[in-house]
C-alpha cells in the first residue's frame, strides 16, 4: 500500500537534504556509537533503521515492548541484513533499576537518542496514567539526559510534538514541560529535538487502526473536520536523524510548511485507504448501522464508515509547528526548519514542578484537577479546555 498517495502526496520530504548531507552523515554514523531509547514504536524503529543501515560502531536499542523489538530484529535483518558493528536491544523499562545496571554497566556512546513517549491524547483522561505521562515524558527524560551527562555522551536528542506548540492537550502541553527541562539541561551537554506531524499508520494512530478494522471486520470510524499535517515513518526517522546529527544545542527540528507538506482530514485519507483495497465508503449515520452493515455490506464492495465532527476533550484545531515569539533559520536546510532557542529557563518554575508532582506521588494521592492547574501554571497561555468526553467514549 502507497502510504504517501493516501496522505495526498507523491514524493518523499527529505530528499533532496538527506542526499545533499549523505556523506557527512555516513561518515559520522560510521565512526560513532548510539543507543537508541523507545527503539521499538513507531518512530524509534524507522530512526533505528536509519543508523543500522550507515553501520554504526555500535547501536543499542532499549525498548519497554519486548514484542516490538522482536519485530524490529527481523525487520534489520530482513532488510539490512548485518553490520560489523555491535548491535543489540534490550527490553527494558527505563524508568527502572534494570535500566540504571545497564547505563552503569557500559553508558558510553556517543549520542543518545529518546524516542520513548506516551503520545496519545486518550492518555491524559484519567489522573493516574496523566501522571505515568509526566514521569514517561518529563522525568525520564530528564533521568537519562543526566545519565548521558555523567557519562560524558557527546549528543542527546529527544522527540517532541508539534502539539508542544501553543498546546491544547495535555500530552502536548506535558512535552512543552519537557523542553523547558531540556532547556535547563542544556547548560551541560548539547541537545536537540524535533516537533513533527502525525506519523501515518504509527502504532495505535487512527490511521493503523484502520488495519485493524478491516481485519477484524468492523466499522471505519474517523473525523471529518480534523485536519491534520502527515510524515510517513521513514521520514520521521530522517528528520531525528538529522536533528541528533546536526542540531546544534537547543535547536528544534521541524518539516517546512510547503506545497510538499499539506493537511488532509482523517475521513479523506479513510477514503483513499478504502478505495486502495478496492472497496466504496458507504456513510452511516450511528454506530448501530455501522456496526450492523458491516456483516453485508463488504460482500458487495462496500464498506461502513462512520464520519463526525471531533468532540472530544484535547482535539487541537490546527497544527502549528513553531509559535510566534520563537526564532527561526528557514535556510539552513531544503525542507527542514529549525526554532533557534535562546539560552533561557525559569529554574523555579521547574523545581516548583518537580517538587508538587513529587509531593502528589508521595501520598498516592492527587486528582486530574490538581495536575490541569499545575500545567496552567507553568504554561500561562495554556488553551486547555475540559469537554467531558474522551476518544474512549467513541468507537
């Protein structure tokens, strides 16, 4: 299946930078050592494949999902085949003591790159995974930057949102928190991140539900006023990639808005999936129907869709990939920009943070009340608004 011609494009982004940078990007690979944090999502599995296929001296590859990983080995090796350089994974929590005895058992690389995250809005629904969010998006991040820094890592990259600009959700407004910690860190290593678009047909997007739906029979459910911008895996790799390679300290990665870039709804690309496996949308207008038609309908070449309008808590509007106030360098690269931040952090507001979470966590006790207000006042502008329904709550 075409993934570029269902999000509306017909050709790659990053081409033409990746091909103007290949050598040097070769060469660097060639001659260092990386460990790869959250390699086996989405994400960290096309940056993973990035660096395997410039033979690294070494990569490492920690990932909670032992599963995932699984799959990443025989996609290597079905792919790529083998390196002389060592490569590993190791299925680990890096929120644990395990994953502390592995840094102390070794540690030494040359750059460090987190892909781990928890990225769906669903998350922030309840106060307890919101505050697994917090330790996963935040903390740990900020456990393995200091990690990296006794270790004497030369670079560490870590993936960000473009729902950390001007958030509207939680999980958005939790990785504009994070940056602020990195910018803190910044003071005593090199780091860089990236904001893209939605990665189509990640593990668990709507897009890659959409598999499951045909598989398993059932209804294609998906907005119909949500536009949204799209990478497909192996540029959201690159774009990592080129971050952590070439970043400079306390720079973002973004794609460049272009004709190359476009939005698209949810319902469009539903459509154009469907008509790719050779079946007609036909629209329903409850779940009952849809879930009713989808026994008979395939049999004649069609299939139930159910297309609304979002309503739930977290739907951001539109996308944005930087914000008003922030510096750019639009000229460095082809299709990538770059947020040039300015060495600035407020040290109170992020100990006043570490210390109120803390505190919460010390009772085991907190509501997603205490957390929305904690997020309000470290991100003033915050357009969070509660609607009481969550994706949860829709089929």
């Amino acid at each position: 299946m075409n993934i570029l011609k269902l999000i509306g494009r017909d050709k790659e982004l990053f081409t033409e930078d990746i091909a103007e940078h290949e050598k040097e990007l070769t060469d660097i690979i060639n001659t260092s050592r990386f460990l790869v944090i959250g390699g086996a999502g989405s994400i960290g599995q096309a940056v993973t494949k990035e660096i395997f296929k410039r033979k690294p001296q070494k990569l490492h590859v920690v990932d909670i999902s032992e599963n995932n990983m699984v799959e990443l080995v025989r996609d290597i090796r079905s792919t790529f085949g083998y390196i002389d350089g060592d490569f590993q994974t190791f299925a680990l929590d890096i929120g644990s003591v395990e994953y502390d005895a592995f840094i102390a058992s070794d540690g030494q690389y040359d750059y460090v790159l987190n892909l781990s995250a928890l990225k769906h809005v669903r998350s922030e629904k309840d106060p307890f995974t919101l505050m697994r969010m917090i330790d996963v998006n935040i903390f740990n991040t900020e456990k393995t930057i200091q990690q990296s820094i006794d270790a004497g890592v030369k670079k560490y990259f870590c993936v960000s949102t473009d729902k950390a600009a001007n958030p509207a959700n939680m999980m958005g407004a939790s990785k504009r928190i994070m940056e602020m910690f990195l910018m803190q860190k910044s003071e005593q290593m090199d780091i860089s991140t990236a904001r893209f678009a939605n990665v189509a047909f990640s593990d668990g997007s709507l897009l890659h539900g959409f598999n499951q739906r045909i598989q398993k029979r059932q209804p294609i459910v998906a907005p119909n006023d949500v536009k949204r911008y799209f990478v497909i895996p192996k540029e959201s790799g690159e774009l990592c990639l080129m971050s952590a390679i070439f970043g400079e300290n306390r720079d973002i990665f973004f794609p460049k808005l272009s004709e190359n870039l476009h939005m698209i709804t949810f319902s469009e690309i539903a459509e154009r999936y469907l008509s790719e496996i050779r079946y007609k949308p036909y629209l329903c207008e409850t779940e009952a129907e849809a879930r009713k038609l989808v026994n008979t309908l395939p049999n004649e070449g069609k299939w139930p869709c159910l297309f609304t309008q979002s309503d739930t808590t977290g739907e951001k509007e539109y996308e944005e990939f930087f914000t008003d106030n922030e510096i750019l360098d639009l000229d460095r690269f082809i299709n990538l920009g770059i947020v040039k931040n300015e060495h600035g952090f407020d040290s109170s507001k992020i100990e006043y943070f570490r210390n109120t979470t803390h505190l919460m966590k010390s009772t085991k006790s907190w509501t997603k009340k205490e957390l929305v207000a904690l997020f309000f006042e470290m991100i003033p502008n915050f357009a969070y608004v509660e609607k009481g329904k969550y994706l949860d709550a829709k089929m």
